[in-house]
C-alpha cells in the first residue's frame, strides 16, 4: 500500500484508522510490539505520520506507548474491563431513560428494526457472531444518538474502542449470544413501554451480563 492510495483527509488518521483495525481484527494482538519501521515500510510512508497515528491510539487506549521501547497494543486487564463496563453502563443506560421519555414513534420503530436485524443474525441455523457484534454497537450507538448528548456519546466511543479488545472472550461464551439477544428483547420492552426505570435497570443489567461473560 503506498501512501498515494490513501484517502485525502490527514495521513495520520488514515493510517491510525488502518492499525484500528488492524488491532479489532487481532492481526495486532493485544501486547504485541508495534515494528514502527516495518508498518511505515508496508503503507509507503515515513515514521512520522505513523507515529502520530500511535499518539491518537494511544489517547484511545488502544495502544500503549512504553519509555525507550517503543508502542505496543494495550493489553487489558480485568481491572480495565471492570472500569470500562461500570462506566458505559452508567452511560448508556442514562441514555436508554432518555430515550423511553422523548423518543419519538419512528426513532423507537426504528430501534426495534435494528432489534429485529440483531435476532435475524443470532438465529440459531445462521448464527453469525461478527455481524451480530456489528448490528448490536449500531443499535446502541444508535440508542444514544437518539438520547442526543454529544459529550455522552464521544465518551462512548471511546471507551467502546477500548472494550473492542476484548470482545471475542465475551462472544465466544457458550450461550452468550442468546444471553445477550434475551437482554436486548427485556430492553426493547421496557423502551417501547415508554417505562424509563426500568429501561435505566434493564440496560444495567446488559452490561453486568456481559462483564461476567468477558471475564
């Protein structure tokens, strides 16, 4: 890949959303050593672009930056996830009250679609646990772009990156899918009942489920 190929926007943002992904995929895997002069070799650039790129992962959390050692994917630990879980579920199960109390009829109609996609990919003949991580971010990403709070929803973001580390341990747990599929339906219930507590208590619950499934 040469650096002509990439997009027009800043360099060092391309390139730290190519190690992005890169890392949600595990082909970085958490505590690997980040080979600096390698990758800039295989993107056709120079380090300096790629060590800005790492400065922006690492104020995501997603790469750690070690004193004369260089960079390396940041392991989490289970110190870490609890953080991580204890602050979205603040978070976001603030933002699933909200919704219950203002969301208008197609905003919940249209969270219910998202529902109604994330079951489709959880079927049990089809089961697809990527797609279904993929439409379940969506339908809570979506959730909170309708409780609409920029600073909630930029501090979201950043603290799903972080979880993204360590999503396939919670994936892979025998029966989490249908765990996490009967979390959303008590969820979507209590949304669409217009019933804001129980929506704050049922989002809660979502993601006590899902840190002991991650640990």
């Amino acid at each position: 890949m040469s650096a002509l190929s990439l997009s027009p926007r800043a360099l060092y943002e391309e390139v730290a959303e190519l190690l992005r992904q890169r890392i949600f995929a595990r082909e970085l895997a958490p505590g690997s050593w980040i080979d600096e002069l390698k990758i800039a070799e295989a993107y056709g650039i120079s380090r300096t672009p790629l060590r800005e790129a790492l400065k922006v992962l690492a104020a995501e959390g997603l790469v750690t930056m070690k004193v004369r050692r260089g960079a390396y994917v940041t392991e989490v630990s289970e110190r870490d996830l609890s953080d991580v879980y204890h602050l979205l579920s603040l978070l976001e199960s603030d933002g699933a009250g909200v919704v219950a109390t203002t969301a208008t009829t197609p905003q919940i109609e249209e969270l219910q679609a998202l529902h109604l996609e994330l079951e489709a990919a959880a079927a049990p003949d089809r089961q697809d646990r990527e797609l279904f991580f993929e439409i379940n971010e969506r339908f809570h990403m979506r959730l909170l772009e309708i409780a609409n709070n920029r600073w909630r929803d930029q501090m979201v973001t950043d603290l799903r990156k972080v979880m993204k580390l360590n999503r396939h341990n919670s994936l892979l747990k025998s029966g989490r899918i249908e765990e996490s599929l009967n979390e959303h339906r008590a969820l979507m219930a209590a949304i669409a009942s217009r019933d804001a507590a129980l929506s704050v208590r049922r989002m809660q619950e979502h993601f006590k489920n899902g840190l002991e499934a991650a640990n």
